[in-house]
C-alpha cells in the first residue's frame, strides 16, 4: 500500500493509505522468439497477486535475462499499466527482442608462443561470419567465455606451460548494443620439459614397477598435463584389473624454473583388494534379470576386475534391448566389498514391416515381417515373415534361443 498522509484528528492519529492494485491479468507484446508461457515462467508475478513497482522491475530483469541467456543483449522490457475498475490493473510487458547479439572479434593479450588464429581455433566462442548462419558458436554467451577460459588453460598445459593461467577475460559491447569484442589477456609462464618420474605405491606387497609402461611420457620431452592424466587413466585401469577397485592416483608435479623442468610422482594411494559383494540391476520392466547377469563378466563373490566390467556394459548394449546401459561401482559392506550397480532403460523390441511389389516371374506380391527380439523378456527371438504372390507364397517361422539349457 502506499502511505499518503498522517495528521490528528479529535484526539485520534488518522493514517490515509492507498491500497496497491490487484493484477487482473499479465501479458507479453513484441516477443515472437520466446513465447509467452516461457516468459511466464519467469515471472514471479501472477494474476490476482498485489501489484508493487518493485516486483514488476524485478520481473523486468528477469525477462531480460531470458533473452540475454538467447544472445538478445539489444532486447529492450517497457512494463505497461493498464488501469481498471475495483483497484485493479492489467500489467502489459512490451518487448521489443532485437538482433541476436554477436561476437565481432576476438583478440589475446600477452600471447607470445601462439599467435591470435592458433588460439582462436582452440576456443568454443567463435567471431562472426557471413557462412554461419547455420550455427551458433559466434552468439555471445556468458558461460561458454568461462569454458573458453578452460580450454585455453588446458590447450598450454598440453604443450609445456604449466604456469599459464588466464589474467582476464573482457566482453565489450558496442553502442549499438549489437556487437561483443571479446579479450582474452593472458600470462604464458615458462615452458617446461618433464625432469624425473616415478610412481610412489601405498599398496601392500604391491611392485609398482608393472605400471611403468602405462606413463605416456618420457624425461626430457615437453610437459603434457594431458599424458600425465592418460597415464593416471590407464594405472587405473591395470590396477582395477588386480581388484584395486577404489584406488587413487594422484599426480604431484615439483617444479624446478631454474632448469625449467617439471618432476612428476604418481602418487598410489592405499587400497584393499576388491571382491563383488552385490549385483543390483534396476530398470528392467520387462527384461529378466538372467537375461542381463548372464551378460556380466563377473558374478558375485568374483574378484573385481575392471576390464570385465567394460566388456559386460558393452554387450548389454549390443543386445539393443534397452535405450540406455549405466554401470556403477558402489561401496559395499566392507573395505574389501563392493556392489555393481547396474541401470537400463528399456526400449522397443518389436518389429514389423510391409512391402508390395510386382514380379515379372510371380505376377503382383506382397511382404509381411514380424520380429520380437526379446520375447516376453526371455532374450528370446521370434520372427514370422511371409510373401503372397499370383503363383507361389513363401511361410518362414523362426525362433531363436541364444542361451540354451542356460
């Protein structure tokens, strides 16, 4: 409400208010790249609410951000007040969306080992062009600069810069509120070759030396922060492979600027050997349960091994009985326990398909096929096809047990 005066009256404080409209109805003007039940979304007003001048300003930015968020930087909100009888009000959003706003040009500051091109090519934004019209990549956005930030990090940690870092990164809009002039201000550091390597093993009774050929670098060539989280990968893996199931690995890089060389220490941590514990599937409406543990490599009470696991999730998938196959691996009841927990999202199995045509030999004809892949969520196969023709018709029946006596 608002407050209009305050005066004394006979002994009494008389306050004299104006009691804020009721909103009757809210509506959008203008907008034809985003609807109205998305705008509304956004909104926080509603019809029959109080209306106050400061949630519709609050709504005005909101509706901003929207077309912002669609790279319509130019976009401009005029909330309208549309009085009516009974206190109440029509709040009416004109918009007027504007041009996509897009990135003119792209620049770096302090870039020495690569020029502006190689690096441009590196990020996510792009500038714009008169061929682009298909795509998207020279729409500003807000987010893909921080994720440009990122990759240009990880670009120059791949080839030997492993004190680079972004300083800043500046987006300018034109006058004309339809142009952004991006700038990237870089520091590139030194450029490292990797010194000493070593692997420093936790494990009990365990010989790090086998995991010597899993590191994809050498002393003496350029630090690559890519190889050396390849290498983290593929221990991991030979480690899953012993049933080090939850074993961590984790890089440490001493760096020496005198000699411009980086040491690096894989550091294992401590880990019990894993056994399964527990197979959990979820997921399946109709599929059995046999039809997917029999495609798992491992069984209850195996030792871990994470190849295994790949290779099961894999054949799931090649059975195209479900849309999506996701295997994970979860604490079990002990150290040395754990559970595979494995989620599936049906998909159709059935087939069906019907075709005419004309023989020359057999006169006019006419197809019919039937298929059930996994009938009645067997992992069976049943099929019936047929062809009708003027002289001769063809019957086939097929059905397919890819596990027999189990």
């Amino acid at each position: 409400m608002l407050f209009r005066s305050l005066h004394q009256e006979r002994g009494a404080l008389i306050v004299d208010v104006i009691e804020n409209p009721v909103i009757n109805q809210i509506a959008f003007e203008g907008n034809t790249e985003i609807s109205d039940d998305e705008l509304l979304a956004e909104v926080s007003l509603r019809p029959r609410q109080v209306f106050t001048r400061t949630k519709v300003q609050n709504d005005v930015a909101r509706v901003f951000d929207v077309y912002q968020r669609s790279g319509r930087f130019a976009a401009n909100v005029d909330p309208k007040v549309i009085e009516l009888d009974q206190n109440r009000v029509n709040l009416v959003f004109e918009i007027e969306e504007g041009k996509i706003t897009t990135i003119k040009g792209i620049r770096f500051v302090g870039n020495e080992a690569f020029d502006d091109d190689a690096l441009r090519a590196e990020l996510a934004s792009k500038e714009e062009r008169w061929y682009k019209f298909f795509s998207s990549d020279d729409t500003y956005d807000p987010d893909k600069v921080e994720f440009d930030k990122e990759q240009l990090r990880r670009f120059y940690l791949a080839n030997g810069y492993a004190d680079f870092r972004v300083v800043s990164a500046v987006a300018e809009l034109s006058q004309d509120k339809e142009d952004f002039y991006l700038t990237f201000t870089v520091d590139e550091g030194a450029r490292y070759r990797v010194g000493q390597i070593a692997i420093d093993s936790s494990l009990k009774g365990f010989d790090a030396n086998v995991l010597r050929e899993s590191v994809k670098l050498l002393p003496g060539e350029w630090y690559d922060a890519d190889m050396i989280e390849a290498s983290s990968s593929a221990m991991t893996d030979i480690l899953g492979d012993m049933q080090y199931a939850f074993v961590e690995i984790t890089p440490d890089m001493q760096r020496n600027r005198d000699g411009q060389t980086v040491d690096i220490t894989f550091n294992i941590g401590e880990s019990p050997r894993v056994f399964v514990e527990r197979i959990d599937i979820h997921g399946n409406v109709r599929t059995m349960d046999k039809v997917i543990r029999r495609e798992i490599g491992l069984a209850e009470g195996d030792p871990f091994n994470r190849s295994k696991l790949a290779r099961s999730e894999q054949k799931l998938r090649n059975l195209n009985f479900f849309e999506k196959v996701e295997i994970k691996t979860l604490a079990g009841s002990a150290p040395d326990k754990m559970v595979v927990d494995i989620e599936v999202a049906e998909q159709s199995t059935g087939e069906i398909s019907v075709g005419a045509g004309f023989s020359t030999q057999d006169g006019p004809l006419a197809d019919l096929s039937i298929k059930e892949r996994n009938l009645l969520g067997k992992g069976q196969q049943l099929g019936f096809s047929t062809t009708l023709a003027g002289t001769r018709s063809e019957f086939d029946i097929s059905f397919t047990e890819p596990y027999l006596f189990d």
